[in-house]
C-alpha cells in the first residue's frame, strides 16, 4: 500500500506491506524489514535491525501521535484514497481550517497560556475569552504545535477573528 506522511512539514512517501507480524517498509529506495507484535490497544513491540521497540499510536483527527520509548512525534499519513481525492482538488484539511483557532463570541482576550511552538495536546487550555463578566475557556480542538498566535493579552475581539494556529 502506498503511503505519504508529513512530518515537520516534509513528505515521505513509502510503500509497506504486511504478512502476518513481519512489516516490509520500502522508502528512498530502501527496504526494510520489521517484526511487529500488537501488545494493546494502540501499543507495539517492534524488532528492527536486532532492537527491539516499544511504540504507542494515538490518532488524534487525521493525524497520529506516534511514541518511541520517551520521544513523541505528531505525523499525518495519507493513504492511497486520500492522495487520490487531493490529486483530484477534493479539499484536504489545510484548506478547511483546521487548526484555526477562533473567538467564539465577542469579548476581550484576558489570558493567553501558549506561545509559538509549544506542544498542545486536545482540550488542553489556550486561553481565557471574557465576555459578559464571564470567563470563557477557550481549548484546543485537537492535538498539535503553536503555530502562530494573532492576538495579544487585553484585545478586544469580534466573534469568528482568528486567535491563532496550530500545526497538526
């Protein structure tokens, strides 16, 4: 099956068939061979080049939050279908905003929890909208990294303008 996935903003594409619990993973020219044995929901021991691995898969909205041991990686993979809709201008996730954030109603923006490039996971909290002597939370649709925030601590703001973005 071919794949791409887009990680850091870079595409790779590969090919990887499966036959029981051995993975045969093509890219760049290159093959590799891999053991992989399901341990849980979500969690796999992999055997490659004599090592062995454990990796956990959360998919999280079109992407998947990938762990090896301690280090943690946020990829998106598109499958065959998906490559076949872009190719033919089918709108891809970039093209209908996710990962915008937006004000919800109008009001002043008091707090501000993040800055560019901290790692957000879903429902973590962003920021504080106040309106109406109200504090609103304002959260994070889905799991990604800071990409750019548009307004500072102590704004006004009108329903719909845009907060900041997440790269996912």
């Amino acid at each position: 099956m071919k794949m791409v996935t887009v990680i850091d903003g870079h595409e790779f594409e590969f090919h990887i068939q499966q036959n029981h619990q051995e993975l045969r993973i093509e890219y760049d020219g290159n093959q590799v061979m891999a053991d992989c044995v399901p341990l849980s929901n979500g969690s796999f021991s992999v055997l490659l080049n004599g090592k062995s691995y454990l990796i956990k898969l959360y998919a999280n909205d079109g992407s998947v939050e990938v762990t090896v041991g301690q280090q943690k990686q946020i990829i998106q993979i598109k499958d065959e279908t998906r490559l076949l809709l872009e190719k033919y201008g089918f709108k891809s996730r970039e093209l209908n905003h996710v990962g915008e954030i937006h004000v919800p109603i109008p009001g002043l923006l008091t707090h501000i929890f993040v800055k560019p490039g901290d790692k957000v996971e879903k429902g973590e909290k962003l920021a504080i909208l106040e309106a109406m002597k109200m504090e609103n939370e304002i959260s994070a649709p889905v799991a990604g990294m800071v990409k750019k925030c548009h307004i500072s601590e102590g704004t006004a703001v009108d329903k719909g303008e845009l907060i900041m973005e997440l790269d996912i």
